[in-house]
C-alpha cells in the first residue's frame, strides 16, 4: 500500500502542478495520461503473469519454475514497450488531436506524451520485476525502490515545472522528463537487485514453452481488460469534452483525488490477495486460497469505505487543492463524490480480482470490465447525458453503475469456485504441482 500510495502521489504531483498553469495543462496531462495507461495496463497485464506465476511457485517450492516464469516475463515487457517509445518519437500530438482538444492542449499534451513513451521499456521493467519480487512474498524491497525513485521524481517535478534553481523552466514538458528519469532508474534499481546476492530470484537463459504459453495465457485478459479501459477512456473523454473543457479537467481531477486517497490501499490489498492465493494454493490448499480472498475483502471494503465517507465530506476542500478555477472546482467535488459512493465497490472488485490472479483465471474481470465499460460507463452517460438532457450528471451515475456491475460479475466467478482447479491444473502443467498418480514424495 506504501508503494501504491507514493506511486500515485507523483501522478497527483504531476496534476497538481499543471492546474497551477492552467486548465488546460490539467486536461493535457490528463488526456496524455490515457494513452499513458495502454504500456501501464500491457506492464500490469504480464505483471499480473509474473506474480501468479511467482507466487504460486513459490509456495510449491519450484524456484528453477519460477526464474524462468519472471526471466520471460522481463523480456516479454521489453520487447512490449519498444512500439510505445516509437509512438511517442513520431505520433504523440496526433494522439491528443484525435481526441477533440484545443491547439494548446495538444502542444502541451504532445510533448508530455512523446517523453514518457520513450521510456516504456523501462517502465515495464519497473512493473513487472515489483510483481515478481513481490510474488516471493518480499514487498519492502519494491517499496524502497519505488519510494526513492518516486520522491526523486516528485523533487524534479517541481523543480523542472517550475524552473528553480539552475534549471530552466520547461513546464509541462518538466513533468514528464521528471517521470522518465524516475522510470529509468527505478527500473535499473530492479535489475541490479534481482541479480545480486540479495534476492532469491535468478535470471536465466528461457527455455520452457510451457511457461511462455501460460504466461501469454494469463497476461493476455488482464491487458485486454487494460486496452478495454483506454478505448472506454476515448469516447468518455470526448463526450466529457462536449459538456466544455473545465468538466474535462475536473473529472480528471476527481478521478486523481479518489486514486490518490483510496485507490492504492485497494491495490495494495488486491496484491496481497494474489500473493496469498497463489501461495496457498501452490502449497496445495484451496479452501485457504478461498478464506484469504474472501478475508482480504471484507478487510479492504471495511478500511476503504471509510475512507470514502471521508472523501465525500470533504470533496470540495480537497479539490481546491488541484485549481482554483469555480466551475472546474464544482464539477470536480462532484466527480470526487462519485468515486466515494463508489469505493466500497472498487475495493471488493480490485481484491476479488487480484485473488482470482492468484489462481492465474484473468478472463473475468476482463468481461466484468468490457461490458461495464459498454453498458454503463459510456452506455449510461451517453444515452441520459447527451441524449436525454441531463448532462454531466449521468456521469457521476455511470461511475457508480460501472463497478456495481463488475462486482455481479466477479462475485459469481468467485463463488462457483472453478478458479481454484484452473490455477491447480497450470501449475500441473508446469511441473509445479505433481500430477495424478505422481508418488508424492519423489515429486
């Protein structure tokens, strides 16, 4: 949770910093931040692989089984991210024009996409090796590299943006050079330890099919469900623009404000979840995997709701902390409140899902999120929004509409229980597990 937290705190530095510019820097950054979300989603998506992997072999005790899953994982995130960077070399103003914005939203957001593209390899990288180490069950060592790499980013965000010091003034352009530089070393950091004496974890030379195959098997929903959420994020913003450019920016900044204040805490618990299951069950014990992910549910929805009547008290000073713009501020507290509704959903959704990641079934809460994303996100505030007349409203509904979904989706995958064999039967597949009629203590 410590490392979600100051992970998403240099995202919110990064929006608080361009609303001291202007509207139109906060929309820059936050419509560049969508394109942004396609190699974070790709990173998280074989990440996901990796720590399934991870965790599960690790609980079985098949070190050999795991360095090859997390070896293939790192390559599989370089080779991702190369496309990313070319993206960003040649096609970033592009990117932000197609969305409908204003010529100085796509000068700014132009140049803030191009730099952080660049580094997607790295990020990648970054993302995938925290899985993996956390997998072990070792979460402080991604902490304490992501913390330095963060604070560092944080430092030269400010300074960067702002020009202080003997550095020039770059503005946007700051924030995003601040973001890769924090990117790069965060993902050296990650090789230099996964190599070293300290961790148990090993890079070797990829040579089981197997591992590849399920790996691409089980990453593949999770950055399916990733790319479902950026292509929701196109249409939603367009429509969201229709409604004038401070809606925009104020619905970035409401999704900013829950991301930073609740969000971490529910993907640090829906990381625990999958390390938890994943053990477990290579270990040979279902009925625990089930317990855990149902325990760190209702864990997380008592924490986080909490934390989401706290939000909603409190939305219109904590907005004030973004703009001082009065329209985008009034929009904002409202889309804020709208994710405080919604955070006890979001937080039973993100642990159900990260413990049916730990049983390596990815594949529901892809079709949780693609039909909410339809139906009810762009569905909903689409047809009453514009439609119908009632305008941004219809937003704030379709948020909380969205994740109630999900929730149906997923609570009924993780109560018939099937995940649990599915996750057995791959570890089988990869020698983690013996087979039926194994002897085993030979195996």
């Amino acid at each position: 949770m410590t490392e979600q937290v100051l992970r998403t705190l240099m995202r919110t530095t990064d929006i608080v910093v361009a609303g001291l510019f202007s509207p139109a820097a906060v929309t820059a950054v936050g419509l560049a931040d969508i394109y942004g979300r396609l190699p974070l989603w790709l990173g998280l998506g074989v990440g996901d692989g990796a720590i399934a992997l991870s965790s599960q072999d690790t609980g079985s005790g098949q070190t050999a089984n795991r360095n090859e899953a997390i070896t293939q994982a790192l390559l599989l995130g370089v080779v991702m991210g190369i496309p990313f960077a070319l993206l960003g070399l040649v096609g970033s103003y592009a990117a932000i024009a197609v969305l409908g914005a204003d010529n100085e939203t796509v000068r700014l957001g132009g140049q803030y996409l191009a730099v952080i593209l660049l580094t997607a390899p790295a990020f990648h990288v970054t993302l995938i090796a925290a899985r993996s180490i956390q997998g072990t069950g070792d979460t402080r060592t991604p902490m304490y590299i992501n913390a330095c790499a963060n604070a560092l980013n944080i430092v030269l965000t400010v300074t960067l943006a702002f020009g202080l010091g003997p550095f020039p003034e770059l503005s946007i352009l700051g924030i995003a050079v601040a973001t890769a530089v924090g990117d790069v070393l965060a993902a050296t950091a990650f090789v230099l330890v996964i190599v070293s004496p300290w961790s148990e974890l090993r890079l070797v030379r990829p040579s089981e099919w197997v591992i590849t195959k399920q790996l691409v098997v089980v990453s593949a929903p999770r950055v399916a469900e990733g790319v479902t959420e950026l292509v929701a994020e196109f249409p939603f913003n367009a429509i969201l623009l229709t409604f004038g450019t401070e809606v925009n920016a104020a619905y970035h900044i409401g999704r900013r404000v829950y991301q930073q204040v609740a969000a971490p805490l529910a993907r640090g618990y829906g990381v625990a979840a999958n390390v938890l299951v994943g053990q477990a069950l290579g270990r040979g014990d279902p009925d625990e995997a089930y317990f855990d992910g149902l325990a760190a549910a209702a864990l997380a929805m008592v924490t986080i709701g909490a934390i989401g009547v706290a939000l909603f008290a409190g939305a219109d000073e904590i907005v004030r902390l973004f703009t001082s713009d009065p329209t985008t501020v009034a929009y904002a507290a409202d889309f804020a409140r709208a994710y405080a509704v919604a955070t006890v959903l979001i937080a039973l959704y993100v642990v159900l899902s990260g413990s049916l990641r730990g049983g390596s079934e990815t594949r529901p809460p892809f079709v949780a999120k693609l039909t909410g994303a339809v139906v009810f996100l762009l569905g909903v505030t689409y047809v009453f929004g514009v439609g119908l007349g009632y305008g941004v409203v219809a937003a704030y509904v379709a948020i909380v509409a969205d994740f109630a979904w999900r929730n149906v989706v997923i609570g009924g995958v993780y109560l018939r229980k099937n995940w649990l064999e599915r996750g057995a039967s791959m570890m089988r597949d990869r020698g983690s597990l013996p087979t039926e009629g194994d002897d085993p203590e030979r195996a």
